[in-house]
C-alpha cells in the first residue's frame, strides 16, 4: 500500500519541490543590469548567469553588439542561449562606450580627457574598450565564446588580431560587416549622413530627446509597427537611444565604420579559421550575397553559411530566440570536448 505525499499547508511536498524549482529556473533565467565605466565611458552590463568569474567557470558567452550597441536588444537572444545550455555557461554582453543612457549618478564620460585622446567613442577605441572589459573582468583561463552581430563582428575579428592570448573556443559572426562597408547598398546611403551630415541630425534628436518618456515609447512602437512579430523587449533599449547623446556617439561611430571598414582581414581570418563561424544574409543590404560568395571562395575549408530563413540584418527585432536557437546547433558539439 502506498503513503500519501507529505503536505505542509494543505500542499504535497512534491508540489513545493517543483514550485521551488520553478523559482530556481526563473531566478537563473532572470538577467542582471549594471552600468560600470571602461576606459573612462559609461559601459552598460548585462549578464545572464553569474556576474563575477570564478576559475570554476570554464566557458564564457561574450556578446558583441552591432551598432548601435545598446544591449538591451539582445535580451531575447541572450535569454536563449542561457537557458538551452541548461543554465551552465554565463552570458554577458557589453555595450559599446557612450551607446546607452547612464543612471543619474552617472556622466556619460568619467574622465573626458583620458576619454578623448583614446578616442573611445570611435571604431578603434570601441575595440580597444572590450580589449579593457575583458583583461579586468574576465579570467584568463576562462574560454571564450564571442557572438559578433554586425560591426561586432569586425570587432573580434580585432580582438583576435590585437591579442592573440585570449583564450576563444569559437566565434559566431552573425551578419557580419567586416569588409567594403561604404560600397554595399546601405552604405552608400549612410555614408553621406553619417560622415558629412550627420550634424544636422543633432537638433532633432535633441527634440525628441525633451519629449515623455510614455510618448517617446508610442513614437518607436509606431515606427516598428510593420514589424508582425515585433520582439517587445526591444522598445524600451530604442527610448534610450532617443537621449540625443546615445544616438550622436552611434552616429560618430557609424562614420569611422563607413571610413575604416575597408578591405577584409584575410590573415587573421586564415589564422582563425577553425574557430570562426560566418553567417550571412540573403537579402541584406549591409553585406551583400555577393560577399559571401567571395570569401567562401577564398577560404573554401571555412564555415560560411547563408541564411534559408529570410531574418533581417537588425535580427534582434523579430528574430532573437530563433537565431539563438541556430547558434546553439551551431557550436553545442565544441562545448561537449
């Protein structure tokens, strides 16, 4: 004959056990927000995980944003990643200096002239930002695993070409602009905006930066509003923008990425080659199909992948959690050696 289940207040034990269970997953799935300052800018954290490293910690997810780097768009796509990993590896992302609105307690710039002459806001002193980020916080024998978006990934590719040392596992390049930004069809848009007009955008961001906080909400939600499968967790990191100096600092370093994203970095890719991942999109107007043939031409034992599933370069608006998704298929058999 079997017992009945114990209860405490009129509830089995079993059913406290998954509740206390369900409260664990939720906490673990539950990201952390801080804002520190790196390299004299205001930096915004966000962390799924723990937030510190220990040398338990064998894996770390790194996050490089696109621009603008505001990692609030990566909520979704971060949330993912951590919780089809079973809650065992952190991921953090950081944004870039100057790209998200700092706590009131805060300057956007803690020391303006160490600030000025590492020209932090601009494409180099970006790289050399996550550079800082990564040798004060994270442990050298942590392995890493960096997911570029963007200009992102022209970032690692940086990164691995600036110090050799840093122990990556594998690199995700999701969309990647690391070549000829000026040349493709976005780019030659952009370029006259964001390195000779780029001024006269300033006024009327610092309008809209006067408007409420409800209303600047209203105007972005308007604006993505042809988006069906809006991700709404990205509304809130665009009012952000709508500071006036977020968007001014993205801008400034939109006009280096149109100047100095030249030719690509053909030897530290062939350097890297087992550890990159590249994945390009089929209609995207920032890197165009055309670029995706010739670098898998030029490096035909490298993983180039082009996208079946028709997501936007700007993923992270309706398409977080199924991208996340790919990249855990993607790299799950290197995390089991």
């Amino acid at each position: 004959m079997e017992s009945s289940p114990a209860k405490i207040n009129g509830t089995s034990t079993a059913d406290l056990a998954n509740e206390m269970d369900t409260m664990v997953t939720d906490r673990r799935d539950e990201p952390q927000t801080d804002f520190i300052y790196c390299c004299g800018a205001a930096t915004e954290l966000l962390r799924f995980g723990p937030c510190q490293l220990h040398s338990g910690h064998k894996v770390l997810f790194f996050i490089v944003p696109g621009n603008p780097g505001v990692v609030g768009f990566y909520k979704t796509f971060m949330q993912t990643l951590h919780s089809m990993f079973g809650y065992r590896h952190p991921v953090w992302a950081v944004s870039h200096a100057g790209h998200c609105v700092p706590p009131d307690s805060m300057d956007m710039i803690e020391d303006a002239s160490s600030a000025a002459e590492g020209d932090v806001f601009g494409l180099s002193g970006q790289i050399e930002h996550k550079l800082a980020f990564l040798r004060k916080h994270v442990p050298r024998e942590t392995s890493l695993v960096l997911v570029g978006h963007s200009i992102g990934c022209y970032i690692i590719l940086e990164l691995m070409k600036r110090d050799p040392e840093l122990k990556i596992l594998k690199a995700v390049m999701l969309f990647p602009t690391i070549e000829r930004m000026a040349q493709t069809p976005q780019g030659k848009v952009m370029t006259p905006v964001l390195c000779h007009m780029r001024y006269v955008a300033y006024l009327p961001l610092f309008l809209l930066s006067l408007l409420p906080e409800s209303l600047k909400a209203n105007l972005i939600k308007l604006v993505f509003g042809g988006i069906r499968s809006l991700d709404h967790t990205v509304v809130q990191p665009t009012v952000g923008l709508l500071s006036g100096d977020c968007a001014a600092n993205a801008m400034y370093m939109g006009g280096q990425e149109m100047k100095k994203v030249l030719e690509r970095d053909n030897i530290t890719i062939q350097e890297n080659l087992q550890k990159l991942i590249f994945y390009y999109g089929a209609t995207d107007h920032w890197c165009p199909v055309q670029y995706y043939h010739d670098i898998k031409k030029d490096f035909p034992r490298g993983d180039f992948r082009l996208c079946e599933n028709s997501f936007r370069h700007a993923f992270v608006l309706d398409a977080g959690r199924d991208v996340a998704k790919m990249v855990v298929e993607w790299i799950r058999g290197d995390l089991r050696t």
